[in-house]
C-alpha cells in the first residue's frame, strides 16, 4: 500500500499527474523534483508495482511516465470524460 501522505509521493504524483505527456529517465526526476536519489528510487518502485507508472527500458536506462491505461480507467471509472 503506498503512503500518500509523504513529501516525496506527493511531489512525484504532482509531477508526474501535471505533466501526463513527460516520460523521464531516473536522474531528469531527480534533477527536476530536488529530492534524495534513494528516497526517489523506492517511490519510484512502489509506484510501478501498483500501475502508476510505466516503465521503458532503453538501452541501460529506464524511462519513466504515467501509465495512461490507469488514467483512462479512473477517468472512466468516476463518470469523468
């Protein structure tokens, strides 16, 4: 179960739910969000194992962005369009 109510998760859902089209590798996250490479990493992480993110591997990077399937299925889920 993710905690919602840490520093960290709230500025990478922030960030990542305001800019929907970005996908980044680890350290433009870390650049852009001036947090703690670990604390970071384990959100990150968490986030994935849940469906919040989706991650793309390219080449030894991974690149990460909102996994827009979760989007739609809340979206659609709350009446929302």
């Amino acid at each position: 179960m993710l905690n919602l109510s840490s520093k960290v998760t709230k500025k990478l859902l922030g960030y990542f739910f305001l800019h929907e089209d970005e996908s980044l590798y680890f350290n433009e996250i870390v650049r852009r969000l001036g947090e703690d490479k670990r604390n970071l990493a384990k959100k990150i992480k968490e986030f994935e194992l849940v469906g919040l993110l989706s991650v793309e591997t390219k080449g030894p990077l991974n690149i990460y962005s909102v996994n827009k399937d979760l989007i739609s299925n809340l979206s659609l889920g709350c009446g929302v369009n």
